[in-house]
C-alpha cells in the first residue's frame, strides 16, 4: 500500500536470459490468440512490465510493501477503488452507504454480481472475517494500526480484550455490510481502497492453512484480473484478465507479464527492443534519454530517509545517542544525491511528510510547506553532534551498518552515502550490507540492521499517515524510536476529528519533535522517470494507496 508501504530504492538483478526467457516467444503473452483480442482492435492485448523487487506476500491482511499492494490493488477489489482521475468509485458496493447522523455507522449493500474467482459470491461476511482477522493479535499483521481505533472494538481486540467476533461489523445478510466506527474519520472511505480491509473468503483461508497466499493458486480474486504462475519466490508472474469480474467490459487487457529485473541497463535493453513496454529509469541513464517524447516524469508521495535502530538483539545500540542520529541526520548533501545519483525530477525531502499531499484545513497552505525545512545538510553543526555524542559514548570510532535493497540504483545510493558519512564524519567507517527487497524486509521485522534506507508512500492523503509510523506502539516501527511527547500528538491527532485545525497543529508540531530528536533522517521525495510506449493507453498511477491500475489501460495502434 503505498502504498502497504516499506518500498525499495528504485532499482531496475534477475539475469537477461531469464527476462528475456520469460518476454520471449515462450511467455504467455506472445501466445496470445486471436480470440484474447480487443473487441474491434484486431490487437493482442498484452502488456509486458518490469518490478525492481521481487512480490514476497499475497495476504492481504499481512502484505507492507509497493510491489504486493500493486498486485493485490489490480486482482482484488474493497468497496472502493481508486478510478483515473485518483478519486474514489464504487467497487464492491453496489452504492453510496447509509451513513448515520453522527457518523460512526455505515451501512453497505454489495453487488449482487461480485463473485470469487470459485464461483462463490462475495458477501458481507468475506469483509468481516478479513477485518477480523487483520484486528486478531495472532495473525501480526503490521498494518493492525489501520483498523485500530477506527472500527468499533478493534483496539481491545488487538489488545487481547475482547474476541474477534466483537469487532465492530455486522452482516445484516449476505450482501448488507453495517460498520460501525470508534469515532467519525474523515478518510474512512479511502481505507476502504486499501489492501488490509479487502475482503478475504474464509472457506478458503481456512481450507489453505499456512498455504494461503503463498501461490497464485493459493489465492482468490475478485478484482478485474487473476494471478497466474506466481509459485512464491516472486521473481516472475502473470495478470490475466478475471472474466468473472463485475465490470470486465471495462478491462481491455487480456495478459500482464511481469518480471523482476534489477538492472537499468538491462532494462533498457528490452524496452529497446520492445520486449517490455514501460521501465523506470534512474541516474546517468535518465540523461542518455533526454529529448526522447516516450520519457515521462511521474511524481509520487513516496518518501525515503535512513531509519535508526536504537535496539538489536535486546541491546541498545550506538544510534540510542540523539546527537549520534543528528549528526548522521546532517551529513549528507541531499540536493547531490538527487542530482547525481537519482537524476530522475525526486527532490530533497527535510521533513516526514512529502509535498503536495495535504492542505491545512484552514488556510489550503501545503503542509510541508507549512512546515518548512527540518532537517537539513549542514557539515559544520553535524561535526559538533557527532564529537558530543562520540564523548557521551566513551569512544572515538564508530563502525555502522547500512542496509538496502541489492538493486543497482540502490547500490550507487548506498555507496554515495557512505562516501558522504564517513567523509564528513570523522572516526565513522560505515560496511554496506545491500540484500533483496523480501530480506530487507526481514531483516526490518527483526530489528536486524544499524541504519536502514527506507521508505514510505502514502495510503491516503492525510499527514497522519506518515506520522504514526514511528509511534512507540506502531507496528512499522521496528527501530525502538519512542518519545512521550511525539506519541501524546500523535494520538491527539489521530483522535480529535472534531477540531480540524488543532489536529492540522498537532501534526505539525509531532513533524519538528520527531525532527529535532532525529528519530528518522529524511532524505528525497521521489519521483519517476518513465519511459512508456506510446500505444499504451490509459496506464494508471496513484499518488496514494496502490501505484499502479492496470483495469483502464489498453494496447491501441501497436505496429
């Protein structure tokens, strides 16, 4: 989600034979028949994609990360979804709720044509069950904090309090959903859009077992399209068109392949040769393609910084010291990483919460705007953090730690830093440990690293969804950042909806606490450059929730 959202450094290391195997005359989109055409196109259908990391989880009740968020976003389908113009439309509700008076009740009916991809309707009950068992302690899901404190009695039964059943959603019969909400929450339609409150066939989790959502056989869908050959590793799969989907008249494609490929050249090679039909490029090879009128720049809310592990196997670490974590946080030119490394339109980020998401309710002023420069390169004031914290440590050295992905823009990215840290650092020598997307993510889960370049995209445009992260008690931590007076906003924020303008403050004023203590060091906002064919039509992206909607997009005037 955005995302649903850890996401890896952009990175376009899966072989070119392999790719080229699986784009080549032996994929399933090459053998496309004549029958699988657009109605009156006389063209193939298909459309051939590159991920730069690999799709660790299908559960939707279980998946953090862009890639899983993507798929899940295109073969399942909530009560809402996000259409083209990025505003919400009704997906599996037949209409607009019956929304009580004070707000805290809504009431939906589900299609009567919305079914499973095994023939079993979708009912009411396929979205209790899912919620209930995102709020159920032992399924520890790191996206619990979504439905906490939103639906009716899910925060006791996170809390071991209360039963699943008790949450606070109620099947009126098979196709009537009531809800009922702790408190009014001006952007709860738009988590309906995301994956953990999609909906999930309990016969078939249960029939699965520990099996569930580790195949594409392993999985329902009742989204525009179905996944096929995806056998768990993630390296490779395939979107086919889902003709038992509500709305498929909709859908003109019939076949989405999809390989990882970590290198850009590699990339590039087969966007050339027209094996893949829309890449990502980053670095020196957004220049070689300078004047092409395929490049596109495609901006997002995604926002990478370096998170602090402050515990690692039960033991503080160095980066417990606040002046250690500022002066980390201060020494690194963010506006040469963006031009030198990134090079594709992403800008410095010095704060959490990226531009042009949201507007104080009050004056329309962007909130980070608003908020201003936090956290900003400054050599000098980094030098003196760091001498101070080296003192209070009783050492003059320090070695650390930095993971990332192992793609190859994420490589140059690691490398950039540690050139700038322990330049700019005195006594710090820094190794670099770059691992695959699903082991970054490990890795995270287990509190296994020093300092972690991640990054976070929005699942609805509201500050708070970039705030709460690194609540002491949110579940995407995973860096034992914990400050009394961060978390008393953050929850002020996330409970006081009555006061729009007092909560605007309390966002902005948890922003500077979590700034002024380094609990994170932001480091750019990013944006895509894109190279995409020009008979590609209707390829959809989102600035919040999932990246990408395939459901509109079409082939149409392909040679």
């Amino acid at each position: 989600m955005k995302k649903n959202k850890l996401i890896s450094l952009l990175g376009l290391t899966a072989t070119s034979a392999l790719v080229l195997a699986a784009c080549g005359s032996g994929n399933d989109g090459e053998k496309a028949s004549s029958e699988n055409k657009a109605s009156g196109s006389g063209e193939e259908q298909v459309l051939n994609l590159i991920e730069s990391a690999e799709l660790p989880n299908m559960d939707s009740a279980k998946s953090t990360d862009v890639v899983s968020g993507t798929v899940l976003n295109n073969v399942n389908e909530g009560l809402y979804r996000q259409n083209p113009e990025n505003e919400l439309e009704l997906g599996m509700a037949a209409e607009e709720p019956e929304v009580s008076e004070d707000g805290l009740t809504y009431t939906f009916k589900i299609k009567e044509d919305a079914v499973w991809s095994n023939g079993d309707p979708v009912t009411a009950n396929d979205f209790i069950y899912a919620w209930a068992r995102l709020a159920t302690p032992e399924t520890a899901s790191e996206y619990s904090y979504m439905i906490d404190g939103v639906v009716k009695n899910a925060t006791a039964i996170l809390a071991g309090e209360m039963e699943p059943s008790e949450l606070g959603a109620t099947a009126v019969d098979d196709k009537t959903l009531e809800i009922q909400l702790e408190k009014a929450v001006p952007y709860f339609k738009d988590l309906l859009t995301l994956p953990m409150f999609l909906p999930q066939n309990e016969a078939f989790v249960t029939e699965q077992g520990d099996k569930y959502a580790t195949n594409s056989d392993a999985v329902l869908y009742n989204g525009p399209f179905v996944l096929d050959e995806w056998d768990g590793t993630g390296l490779s799969w395939v979107l086919n068109k889902n003709e038992d989907y509500w709305d498929k008249d909709t859908v003109k494609l019939d076949t989405i392949n999809v390989d990882v490929v970590k290198e850009t050249s590699t990339s590039i090679n087969l966007y050339d040769t027209g094996a893949v039909d829309r890449i990502t490029l980053s670095g020196e090879y957004v220049q070689t393609k300078q004047g092409d009128p395929e490049l596109k720049t495609q901006p997002t809310s995604s926002v990478f910084y370096f998170k602090f592990n402050q515990e690692r196997n039960g033991e503080e670490t160095s980066l417990a010291n606040e002046n250690i974590r500022k002066a980390v946080s201060m020494s690194y030119d963010k506006q040469a990483f963006a031009d030198t490394v990134l090079q594709n339109g992403s800008i410095p980020a010095n704060g959490l919460v990226p531009a042009e998401l949201a507007t104080d309710p009050a004056s329309g002023e962007d909130f980070r705007k608003q908020s201003g420069d936090l956290s900003t390169f400054d050599v000098k004031q980094a030098q003196e953090y760091w001498e101070k914290g080296l003192k209070e440590l009783g050492v003059d050295s320090l070695t650390l730690e930095i993971l990332g992905d192992d793609s190859e823009n994420s490589k140059k990215a690691l490398e950039f830093m540690q050139a700038q840290l322990t330049s700019n650092l005195p006594g710090l020598e820094i190794n670099l440990r770059n691992v695959p997307f699903k082991v970054r993510l490990e890795a995270d889960t287990k509190q296994d690293y020093d300092i972690e370049m991640s990054g976070w995209g929005a699942d609805y445009a509201d500050p708070i969804n970039f705030l709460e992260l690194f609540h002491s008690e949110n579940g995407n931590n995973k860096s034992s950042y914990s400050n009394a007076d961060y978390d008393a906003l953050v929850e002020s924020a996330q409970t006081n909806v009555s006061d729009l303008e007092g909560r605007w403050e309390d966002m902005l004023e948890a922003e500077k606490v979590l700034m002024e203590t380094a609990g994170i060091a932001p480091i750019y906002q990013r944006a895509y450059a894109v190279l995409e064919k020009d008979y590609l039509k209707g390829f959809t992206t989102h600035l919040t929730g999932a990246d990408k909607s395939f459901k509109w997009a079409s082939i149409e005037g392909k040679e």
